[in-house]
C-alpha cells in the first residue's frame, strides 16, 4: 500500500467490533474478535491512517435484570462490575480501544430514541397484540428459557420450553406437562400483550441491493440471500416491563429489546468519544460522510448486521457501513470449548499462566478473511509459538547481535551485505501489508516466517561463527550480522500489528523506530543496544495449568438446584413390529436458519430425494451454527406425526446422540449413503 502523503492523504476510518453482553467474564471466543480487530487496527495506524477503534458493553436485557437481583445488587451495579472486569481482560490482551462505553447511558437512549421515532414517522413501525407465557408471582412475561416442565413426548422432567434435552422433541412452552417458571417456581399463565415491531419486509428491495454489493464476504451474501428469497418478517422490537433497559418513548411499560440498542451502541461510543475529543459526530455517520465505517461482528450475530441494522440506518438518515466483516467460532483441540475438558477458558484465567501475545500470534496465524471456524490446538499453539517467534525470529536478532556489540559498542555495518535481499524483503513488505489490510492474517504470517527462514538460511550459509575466528574477515562478520539484524527490524515491523509489546522491546534493542508508513531504508553505520530476551519459550506445564484451573473453576461454580427426578425406568423391549413402524430416512439438510425467539431451536429443511422435502424444528442450536450444517446427510424419522409449533410445522425428528446442550452430534453415515434411502 503507497505511503500517506499529500498526493495520498490518510485515510479516515471508524472500526468497530461487537458488544460483549454485559453479565458474564470474557473467554477466549470473545479474543477472537476482538484480537483480529485489533491487529487490523494497529495496522491501519501503523501505516498512518486515522484509525478510530470504539465498543462498549450491551448492557440491557431480562439476564441482566435477573442475575443482578440473584446477586443482590443493583443491574446498574451489576453491568459496571462486569464493564470493569472486561475493560481490565482487554487491556491485559493489549486491545486498544479509543473508547469503550456501555449500552446503558445517556448517548445510547439519545440515539435509540431518536432512531425509534425516525422509524415512526416514516411508517416502519407497527403494532400488534401476542399471547405469551406469563409469571404471575414475578409479573414478568416469559421467554421460553425461563420455562420448564415435563417434555409431552418422553415425560423427562426439568426440560425447557422449547425443546427437550433427553429425546430431542421441539414443542411450545403450552405443550410441557406441569410448566413452571424457572425464575420463581410459579405456574405461568397466558397473557396477551401488545408489542411493537419494525417493518423489515418494507426494506426489501433495499436490503438486496445492500447484500448483493461489495459490503459483506460471499458466504454471508449468500446466507442473508436465502433469508430474503424465504421471505422478511416483522422483527419484534419490544419487551414488557419489568424489563432493564430504555421504556419506548411513546409506550409506558414498553421497552426496547435488547437488539434495538445494540448496535446502536456503536454511535453511543462515538458520540461520547466525539464529545472528549472534539471530534464532529455526522463527518463519520452522517449520510454524507466520507469516512470509512467497518464492524467486525461474529457469524452468528448476521442477521441483526446485516439486515436490521442497515435497513434502520436507511429508514433514519444515517450512513450504512462499508463492510461487515464476519469470523467464524473457536473450538479447542478440535472440539467445542468444554467445562468438563478444561477448554472453556476465560480470558482471567488465560492471563493467570501464559503471555497475552502467544494468542494474539496463534490467531492471527489461523485467522483469514473467511467465515470459516479456526482451532486453538494446544499442543500445536505451544510448538508454533516456540518455534516460529522464539526459534525464528528472535533467535535472528540473538546470534545476530552478538558479533556487532563485541569489540565494535554495537555499531552496525555501513554497508549492505546482499542488497538484493534486503531488496526483496522490503517488496514482500508491500504484499504483507495489502494481506493485512484484506484481513488474511495467516497468509501474512506465512509470508512473514518465510522471511525469517530466509534470514536464517543466510546467517547459515554465511557462518559467521566460522568467519570470525578468521584474520581479515572481521569486517565480513559485522556485514552478515548487519544485514541480519536489518532484515529482523523488517519482519519487526511486519509482526508489529500483532506483537506490539515484543515490537516495543525490539525498537529498544535496535535504537530505532518500527514505522512502516515511510520508506523503509536499512540501518547503517548505526549503533544497537545489548540484546536482552524479547521472549521466552511456552512451557507446557503451563498450559496444563491453565486448563487444570479451567476445570477447577468450573467446579468451584455453584450450580442452581434442580427438582428431585423420579428414578429412570429400565428401558422396556419392543418387539420387530414395533420397529419396522419407524421409518428412518437418510436426509441432506439443505438449510438450516435460526429460529427468532428461540434459545434452542434451529430450522432445518431436509431432501428426501425423490421423495420430496421436510421442515423439521430441532434443539441443537447450541451444538451447531446454521452454517456449519448445509449439505450435511443425517438420520430422521421420517413417519413422526406433524406438531403444530408457534414457529411452524415440525414435520419429523432428527437423531442426535449425547447428554444435550452443546454436547449433541448429528448422526451421519458412511459415504455412498444417498438422500431418501431408508435406515433398516
């Protein structure tokens, strides 16, 4: 990318990561994003754009509302206890915000308000009464999480209200046998209540023309492109109080949900930025702005980016993104970040046993501009880290250093050994920085550690070692070394954006600036300081620690008490007539969407070959992302009575086997299975 100058002004650039929700400590599925968006960021800065990084904490819903009162505390109290605790993570992983703010304040209910009454006005909003669960000791209405009872299909007791654990049934929360509400024990009732909705299919052709541009990756094109041939509904836009969060101005006892002023957010934290630094408001949102705007969100949170947002936006006079950038989830030694493993681990915990900048390099060695997920193998993040960072690139400044600072007080060559290297290093530059700005991190690393491998076969070939115990090559050695710690000063600046505290300590042992937003030229006849380490190997016993305390913590977490079961019945026999009444059906799923207002449910449409298609409503939305699970063959049972659902026609059951939540796996056959065959 050309260096800023007058002919090529720097650019102005607003960026943006999601809003961790405000009740719980982050984890390492947090750093994901928030690490790649950092390191974009740094970059940007590094090359002399006005690069501007703000977020906050979403800090309203019925959660938060209730966690806090469990604590005994204020929700006020309870969103800045857990603001702090994130401010503190993020730091610590040297995530450098220009502002973090929260949901909850005085910017954030300005804009929402305003936004909301926009909306109004330009006939986007409606209104209309649903029939809801309801507690009648805690007056509050109830989502299908906060209900539980017997599941209607195979009497287990203690199942959500929507999809049951044990047998995999969906079903709505009227369907449980014996329903209570799991926030005070009491019965609930039916209650209609009236809510407020934005008029999203009124966007329609709006919303095309903005998911078929260049503002979103090819998959999340083609995803959002599927929602919109299926049809755009209204979007629920309410919730009735109690309720923490902002009472809709024209609507006592309304609230706006949680997903309203989410994103909002995002103006709320520049705002209040802007007020601190005196920067204008409407030269990055207004709708004539020329600043670039970017978000970089998680691939599960899509349809609120890239379909709510941008038609709210439209509909209210503000500027749309350029991009949204989405990733992909994080698994752990290639499975689902567990309790019971030691793989679900906070970023506190992290902290407490290994150095934030071996994961900000590990993915950022995984991390490309897809939405693909990435795995944080363990064993394999303690070899790459040591051999890459360790055994690379500081093992070049190390032997290095060593032949300049003695019998010369460090002072460099006055001359180049191999221009022609030094050369190509400095046109790889060029490519490193346009893979960084593309967000393909881990082919910039590639090119990065090939670089060092470079050096390193130099520094072999040449053997300095051998060189000085030579009479007259005394000035040769300072030349190879020179040239080596020159090309390490390069790749210095190219790891910077990820590496910054290491960066820091490198600029201090060359006595030179890692700029890269001017020419790069070699340092001659210029004195370095002595070496000290830049960064110590990963011991392993450290990382089982860090996953032993995982594990430990998780334990120590007290769990909430559940009703006594009755005991589980010997499992009865049936006889072959009883199974050949089943039949089992090889499907392919062909879609699979989230289901709105359900914590549980994902909707799947199933091929049966020829012999046509099936929707089936299925609980395994924590185990699986919609994505994940297109063209995947599975096993159902294709003759099970249709269920009448609030979402739909669930029209049989896929089979899964585990314990439930996000320990469930699909079943899948060998290869040569095919759409439609029966399971015998």
């Amino acid at each position: 990318m050309p260096v800023n100058s007058p002919d090529n002004p720097a650019r102005k650039i607003l960026v943006t990561s999601a809003l961790p929700y405000a009740n719980g400590p982050l984890h390492l599925g947090h750093l994901l994003e928030t690490i790649q968006t950092d390191i974009w960021v740094r970059y940007q800065r590094q090359k002399g754009n006005d690069c501007i990084y703000v977020c906050a904490d979403d800090a309203h819903g019925t959660a938060i509302m209730l966690t806090a009162e469990k604590n005994g505390i204020s929700p006020e109290q309870q969103i800045a206890n857990i603001q702090a605790a994130h401010e503190k993570d993020f730091d610590q992983f040297l995530i450098r915000f220009d502002n973090y703010h929260s949901t909850h304040s005085a910017e954030n209910k300005r804009y929402s308000e305003e936004i909301y009454l926009k909306l109004k006005a330009n006939g986007h909003i409606a209104s209309r009464e649903i029939m809801q669960l309801y507690d009648p000791e805690k007056d509050l209405f109830l989502a299908d999480r906060y209900i539980k009872g017997t599941c209607p299909k195979c009497k287990t007791e203690d199942q959500y209200g929507d999809n049951c654990e044990a047998c995999g049934a969906t079903y709505s929360p009227a369907d449980l046998i014996d329903p209570k509400s799991a926030v005070s024990g009491a019965t609930p009732i039916e209650k209609v209540s009236t809510h407020y909705f934005f008029t999203l299919p009124d966007f329609e052709q709006f919303l095309r023309d903005w998911t078929t541009g260049d503002s979103l990756q090819k998959e999340i094109s083609n995803k959002l492109g599927e929602w919109l041939e299926a049809g755009l509904q209204d979007w629920d836009i309410s919730r009735d109080s109690p309720y923490f969060g902002f009472e809709i101005p024209d609507a006592p006892g309304k609230y706006f949900y949680v997903w309203l002023d989410a994103p909002i957010g995002y103006m709320a934290s520049f705002q209040n930025y802007c007020d601190r630094s005196g920067l204008n408001f409407d030269d990055y949102w207004g709708a004539d702005s020329e600043a670039e705007l970017y978000h970089f969100i998680g691939k599960d949170i899509i349809n609120f980016h890239g379909l709510f947002w941008p038609a709210m936006l439209h509909s209210a006079g503000y500027r749309k993104p350029n991009a949204i950038f989405a990733h992909g989830f994080i698994t752990v030694n290639g499975k689902k970040m567990s309790k019971s493993r030691g793989t679900f681990i906070m970023a506190s915990t992290y902290l407490e046993h290994l150095d934030p900048e071996y994961l900000r390099y590990y993915y950022a060695a995984k991390l490309s501009a897809s939405i693909d997920d990435i795995d944080l193998n363990l064993e394999d993040f303690v070899q790459r880290v040591n051999s890459d960072l360790v055994g690379k690139v500081v093992n070049i400044a190390s032997r290095s250093a060593k032949f300049i600072t003695k019998g010369r007080d460090g002072v460099m060559s006055p001359t180049l050994a191999n221009a022609e290297l030094w050369q190509q290093a400095v046109i790889k530059g060029e490519e490193i920085s346009e893979l960084y700005e593309q967000r393909e991190y881990s082919k910039a690393i590639r090119e990065i550690m090939a670089l060092a491998d470079t050096t390193n076969e130099y520094f072999d070939g040449q053997e300095p070692w051998k060189l000085a115990k030579e009479a007259g090559k005394e000035q040769l050695v300072v030349d190879v070394a020179s040239l080596c710690i020159n090309l390490f000063r390069l790749i210095m600046i190219y790891l910077r954006p990820v590496l910054p505290i290491t960066a820091e300590k490198a600029s201090s042992f060359l006595n030179a600036d890692l700029n890269w937003n001017k020419e790069l030229t070699p340092l001659l006849n210029h004195q370095i300081n002595p070496f000290q380490a830049l960064m110590t190997r990963i011991d392993k016993d450290n990382v089982a620690a860090m996953v032993t305390a995982s594990q430990q913590g998780q334990a120590e977490v007290p769990k909430p008490a559940k009703k006594p079961t009755k005991p589980k019945q010997s499992s009865s026999t049936i006889g072959f007539e009883d199974f050949e009444k089943i039949d089992l059906r090889i499907v392919e799923i062909i879609a699979a969407e989230h289901v709105q207002g359900a914590d549980k449910l994902l909707e799947l449409t199933l091929s049966l070959g020829d012999d046509g298609i099936k929707k089936v409503f299925s609980g395994i939305k924590h185990a699986y992302a919609p994505e994940d699970l297109v063209g995947k063959l599975t096993v159902m049972v294709a003759n099970l009575e249709p269920r009448k659902m609030k979402f739909g026609m669930s029209e049989g059951m896929v089979l899964a086997a585990g314990p439930g939540g996000s320990d469930l796996w699909l079943l899948e056959p060998h290869e040569g299975a095919k759409p439609g065959m029966k399971v015998k």
